[in-house]
C-alpha cells in the first residue's frame, strides 16, 4: 500500500463520516473501501456506537455478505464494556484480550501495538488468556475458510474500544509492515465511527430542536385554539425523528385525538404523559409504520424520548396558560363590568338625588292644590295626572337609587325558603294563566340570612316576572334554594326565549330594554343588581337564545357588624 492510497483513503473515510450517515450506510461503504485498500475477502468490525455492542461482517464474493448482530459484551478485569459475546471460545477469549491490550501468545503473532496476526489458520496458536484465569492457556482455532487474519484493535473514545478483523482465503496473506500500516488505518476507522455518530446525533439534535422552536411559534399565536395548537405540535413531531419518512404521531388530549396520517396503535412506539397541574390529561406517541431494524439504527433515540417529554411538558404549560389567560380576561371583564356599572350608578344616582327635591315639591303641591274647594272638575283631573306621573317619576328614581345601591337594606333574619313560597303567592295566578308551571326544589333546614326581606322579595319577583314574560307560550319556571360553604343560593330558572350575548352583556344597565315602550322599563335588573350587591352577593347568569335563562344568586350567610344595618326610609 502506497503512502497516497493511504491518505486517500483516510480523507474518504473522514468525507464520509462527515455526512452523518445511518449506520447501515456507514458500515456498508467503509467495509467497500476497506476491502478494497487491504485486498481481503472479508472485513469485521466490532464496536460501541452510543450505547449499542455490535459485530458487522461483510463480503463482497462469492455473492454480497452483511451480517449485523448486537452483542451482549463483556467486561474485562479494568471494568471496560468490550464487544465481544459471552461465550467461551478460545477465539472469542482471544478478541477479549486483543481488545485489553493484554494478549499474550508467541511474538510472531503480534506487533507492537497490540494486533494479532497470523498467515496460516490451520496451525492453532497457543495463547495465554488473561481475561480467563481459570483457563490461563488454549489453543484457539480458526476454522478453515480464511487462511490468514489479523485482529487489530482501535480507540472509539476515551472509554470505548473496537477491533478490526481482516480475513483473506490466501495464506500469508499480511506482511508486518502492512499490519502496522493497517493499525493506522484502523484508528483512522475508529474516529470516523466516532465523527459519523456525532453528526448523526447533531442532524437528529438539529431536528429535535427544529421541532421544539416550531412549537414555540404554534404555541405563540395569540388566538391559537387549543385544538389548532395541538394538531400543529402533532405535525411537527414525525419530522423531528430519526426516519422522518416512515413516523406517524398522535396526541391524545381530554379525549381528543389529533393524529398524523399512517399512525398505528400496534407498532413500536415511544410515549409521554401529559400531566397539567397534577392529573394527566392526555399522552403523545410516535410510531413507525415499517419496522427499523437494529442495523440502521436503534429504533427509538435517548434524546428521542426527552424530546416527547419535553413536547408534552410544552403542551402542559401551553394549556396552563391559556386557563390563566382565559381566567384573567374574565376577570378583566368583570371588573371593566362592574366598573361600567358603578360609574352609571354614580350618574343615576346624582340625577336621582336632585330629581328628587323638585318631584318631593311637586307631589306635595298637587296633592295641596287637589285639596283646595271647589276645584272645576277638568282641574281636578288635572291635578289627579300630575300627582299618578309624580308617583311614578318617584318609582324610577327609588329603582335607580336602590341600583345605585344608595337604598342600605334594613336587615333582618331571612329563611329564604320562606320567603319564596310567600313571595310567590301573588303570582301564582299568572302562571296558571300564561301555561307556567312552577317548579320548587327548596333545600330543607337553609340555613338563615341576615337580609332585608322586602328588597329580596323584589329580586324574586322581578326575576320571576322577566321569566313569565320570556314564556308568552308558557313553559317551567324552576326555583331553587341551596346551601353550601358561607353561602346560600337562589336559582331562578325558565324555558323561555333566552338571551342573545350582545343581550346578556348590557343585561344590567338601567333602562336596558328589548321589550316595548309600556312593556318593560330596564330597571328590573339593575335593581335586582343593587340589590344584591348591597347584600354582598354576587349574580350570574346562564342563557343562550332559544334555550332559556337561568339566574344565580349567591347570598353570604354571615351576619353583618350593628352599625351596618340600617332602614331603608332614608328617601322615601
Ligand atoms: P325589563 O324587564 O323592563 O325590560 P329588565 O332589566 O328586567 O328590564 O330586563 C332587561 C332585559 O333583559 C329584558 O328586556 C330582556 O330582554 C332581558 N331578560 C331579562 N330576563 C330575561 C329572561 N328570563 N329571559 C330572557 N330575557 C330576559
């Protein structure tokens, strides 16, 4: 062999370690040019590629010859993994003690550097086995197909070792020379493996991380569904694997499945929980629809299964965002509500307060001037229209001071149960005209509120009037008391014509109307709203047009501080 032929070859090796190959394709084209080099029948290299053992065989005559087998391997006494299988051959002993360094046998079988040769196999060499102690020294056979061999061990790393088994059908076959050349050749081979695993882990570390950055982005988008967002990730991942073209992916979320084309329950596959805020929820798995085999590569990489972890963490912490997300927009949303609400209460309340005065002013003197004598008759008709509209005017500005909470309830122990089976009594003949019937389901032994009866008498009344009124055709009417931790609640629940959502939203605004001019004045709710607030309850509403409407109110149990409670006189 020519000093070119050997650096040619070396950059070829190196060139070809360079582009990452599988494995299959790795071994296959440097035994080629192994083969071709040394001018033997046949190459076998044994080695650690990540945490696999293997023995790769390869011929070319007679007819194409490649064998891949993984092995056990075994320790030798410095606690070093070699690849070599358990068995208790001589020869295999003997690859043991190659791959050591510590063979010893008859000085012209080795070089310098450890390598074993020989150039007649049909002589048994006696060695002396180090790794065997109970066997100090065998002869080891060679069988009688390759006439001369040479088993030359290499560095795969700083740990892990290889060996380099030349065979030819010639006898004496190698010169010394050669063999020592071949050592070269052969740490040569054993970076290359090293460089080819490292590409091949960058190409896959490249792709992982491709996967993780296109997540991000889908996970980014401010308006993602959940569901876009899940059958976005899914897409990425069959990309992210070592055999891209044969990966199929699924996630599993609430139920849901969001699934790549070709995935397969049955085959070999690799699995991450998704666990949010300690429950698993769902689970992400790739598979292969055409099985890998071992030479190519392992089926399913370390840095594979983190990168499923990680994704499934990824899905996690998207999930909990968009809860707390979602949670705070509501929130806002109540508040700018709440907000919005207090501020027209503020405005009705100030027109209220100096409405009131004047209209005082004007009732009183109406009802002065009626009393006057002799009054023509058109005049006491008159009199009799200003005094009816002063009452009424009265009516809107009491609603919206008790709206704009400026009516304290005059509190008082309330059985709420009680209160609805009274409070229902005069309307108990509306609802058997009108095709409504009632549905009480009253929680026994409610424990009582501190309350003003009369204002929670007229939230029921005006909830259960706006439901007779969303039942022209009839319907059910339910009331519901319950009872749980610090509160008690009040359901007020029909079958009516429901809300639309542009409904719901202004439901509480003061003269917030859909009914006619005559039918409705929009205070019922606001002072429903006042009224529950002032008791420091909260209301909320369930409604979808066509569906109904459901109202409920929460009330808190506790008693209220003396100086709190108040009568409700004040303007009135
Ligand atoms: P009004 O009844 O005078 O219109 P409210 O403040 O009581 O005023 O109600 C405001 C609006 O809310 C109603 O006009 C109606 O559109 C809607 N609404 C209230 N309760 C219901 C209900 N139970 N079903 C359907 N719509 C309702």
């Amino acid at each position: 062999m020519m000093e070119h032929d050997f650096f040619t070859f070396a950059r070829a090796l190196a060139q070809l370690a360079n582009q990452g190959q599988t494995r299959r394709d790795f071994l296959c084209e440097a035994s080629q040019m192994l083969l071709a080099l040394t001018g033997c029948d046949e190459i076998e290299l044994r080695g650690k590629d990540g945490r696999l053992l293997f023995r790769w065989e390869f011929r070319l005559q007679p007819g194409l010859h490649r064998h891949f087998e993984i092995l056990t391997g075994v320790r030798n006494a410095a606690g070093r993994l070699l690849p070599c299988s358990n068995d208790d051959s001589a020869f295999e002993q003997l690859c043991c003690d190659v791959l050591s360094g510590s063979i010893s046998a008859p000085a012209s079988f080795l070089t310098e550097h450890g390598s074993f040769w020989t150039g007649d196999t049909s002589v048994p060499v006696k060695v002396i086995l180090r790794a065997n102690a109970s066997h100090p020294a065998q002869m080891a056979h060679f069988g009688k197909e390759y006439q001369s061999l040479a088993l030359i061990p290499f560095a795969l790393s700083t740990e892990d070792v290889g060996l380099l088994h030349l065979k030819s059908r010639q006898p004496l076959f190698f010169t010394l020379e050669q063999i020592v050349r071949y050592e070269e050749i052969a740490q040569t081979l054993g970076m290359a493996m090293a460089t080819r695993r490292t590409q091949a882990a960058l190409h896959e570390r490249n792709k992982e991380l491709k996967c993780l950055y296109g997540i991000m982005q889908v996970a980014m988008r401010p308006e993602g569904a959940l569901e876009e967002i899940l059958q976005g990730i899914v897409r990425l991942l069959p990309p992210a694997m070592q055999h891209p073209e044969c990966a199929a992916a699924r996630i599993i979320f609430d139920k849901n499945s969001y699934l790549t084309r070709g995935f397969q329950e049955s085959t070999p596959r690799l699995a991450a929980d998704i666990v949010v805020g300690g429950l698993q929820r769902g689970s992400i798995a790739v598979t292969y629809w055409e099985e890998k085999d071992a030479l190519e590569s392992d089926t399913f990489l370390e840095e594979e299964q983190s990168l499923l972890d990680a994704v499934a963490s990824q899905i996690a912490l998207i999930i909990a965002r968009q809860r707390a997300e979602r949670e705070k927009a509501k929130l806002q949303e109540q508040l700018r509500h709440a907000d919005r609400l207090a501020t027209i209460g503020q405005l009705a309340a100030g027109i209220a307060h100096e409405l009131n005065e004047p209209l005082a002013n004007i009732l009183g003197f109406a009802q002065l001037a009626r009393k006057a004598p002799e009054l023509p008759r058109q005049t006491e008709q008159d009199i009799e229209k200003i005094v009816a509209s002063s009452l009424h005017a009265r009516e809107i500005i009491k609603k919206l001071l008790t709206f704009a909470r400026q009516v304290p309830p005059s509190k008082s122990e309330v059985d709420l149960n009680q209160l609805v089976t009274h409070g229902l009594y005069f309307l108990e003949a509306r609802f058997a005209k009108q095709g409504v019937t009632l549905e009480l389901s009253l929680t026994p032994n409610l424990p009582k509120i501190t309350a003003d009866a009369t204002q929670l008498q007229q939230v029921l009344v005006n909830l259960a009037v706006n439901s007779l009124h969303a039942m022209p055709e009839g319907g059910c009417l339910t009331i519901k008391t319950l009872a749980d931790e610090g509160h008690v609640t009040l359901v007020v629940a029909d079958t009516g014509i429901g809300m639309s959502e542009e409904v719901k939203q202004q439901l509480f605004l003061p003269f917030f109307t859909t009914k006619d001019v005559g039918q409705g004045t929009g205070l019922g709710l606001p002072v429903v709203h006042g009224i529950v607030t002032s008791h420091g309850g909260t209301i909320h509403v369930n409604s979808e047009l066509g569906h109904g409407a459901r109202f409920t109110i929460k009330l808190p149990i506790g008693e209220l501080p003396e100086n709190e409670k108040s009568t409700n006189d004040e303007y009135f």
